[in-house]
C-alpha cells in the first residue's frame, strides 16, 4: 500500500478523509500512526500517537514510516502465535487472529478458504520467526493464566515482531 496524501495547503483535513484508506487491517496500524501524524502536522503540531510500545510519538512516527516503506507491519506475540498454533490465544481475542491473516495474505479469506490460509501462513511465520518452533504451548483453562502466559512470552521473545506481507517474502 503507497502513501497518498495528495493535499493542497489550503483544504481543509479530516480524520476520516485521511484514515479512510487505513481502515484495511487494525484499528493502529503503522499507516495510521502516520496519518495522524500527517494531520497533526496540518495544524502545526507534532505527532502526538505511540506505537507498538513505542511511547516516544517522534520516534513511533520514525518506525512508522520505515515499516510503511518497508512493507511490513508490527504485530503483538499473542497474534503471532494463535496465528501459529490455531488456537484462540491472541489477547484481542479473534480480531487479532484475523489482522494477521489479513495482513499477510493482502485480503481477508472467507471462513472456508481460513484454513489453507493459515496453512500458508503458517509457513510463511516459521520462516520469518523461526522461535515460533520453540513455543511450547501449556494447558490454559482462564483468562488470567493465558495473560500470564503471554506476559511470560514477552519476557522471553519480545512482545511486538515485525512481519513483512507473504508475497514480499516469496518474491525476495
């Protein structure tokens, strides 16, 4: 997806003209950081939005703007791994489950088409975060044990991945 902000200095900006576009896979993405960042300066402000842990909003909008040029996009562990397993232990629950998907196929896969998508997906994952492999998944009966779990994940794997989008793998 390219930047297209083609605007002239005397329009008038909304949110929703400059986010219309942005509405393709989560609700913060690194286009949406960016975005707002677009329109923040608009009114002769700084960025004012963090990103993926990132607090700092110059520097979110830094890495922002490198993931865009870059193709990829940041995702939380916990999407990474149901996304891997199959199992709903993403903690934004399937939503998270269907970014990911959505993000590395470039559409959203109707439900009969979701398992050779995660079949695909799955191998694309394993080549790009081959710790994956390691992640020994526990039996996890409440909420609370899979957040503790996931928090535990974090300790040791870090809690935001980059990815880049399954074609861009296949065609490098």
């Amino acid at each position: 997806m390219l930047l297209n902000f083609n605007m002239r200095g005397d329009e008038k900006m909304k949110r929703k003209d400059v986010l219309k576009d942005c509405g393709d896979f989560r609700t913060i993405t690194a286009m949406t950081v960016v975005a707002h960042a677009m329109v923040r300066a608009k009114r002769g402000k700084r960025p004012s939005m963090g990103y993926c842990g990132i607090m700092n909003p110059q520097v979110a909008y830094k890495k922002a703007v490198d993931l865009i040029c870059n193709a990829r996009e940041m995702f939380h562990i916990s999407d990474l791994v149901a996304l891997y397993s199959g199992k709903n232990l993403s903690l934004s629950g399937m939503g998270g489950f269907y970014d990911t998907i959505h993000f590395l196929e470039g559409d959203r896969p109707s439900t009969i088409k979701l398992l050779e998508a995660i079949d695909q997906v799955r191998k694309h994952l394993e080549a790009e975060l081959p710790f994956l492999k390691e992640i020994l998944i526990p039996e996890i009966r409440t909420a609370q044990e899979l957040r503790d779990w996931i928090k535990c994940l974090e300790k040791n794997f870090g809690a935001y991945h980059e990815l880049s989008r399954k074609q861009n793998a296949i065609e490098a």
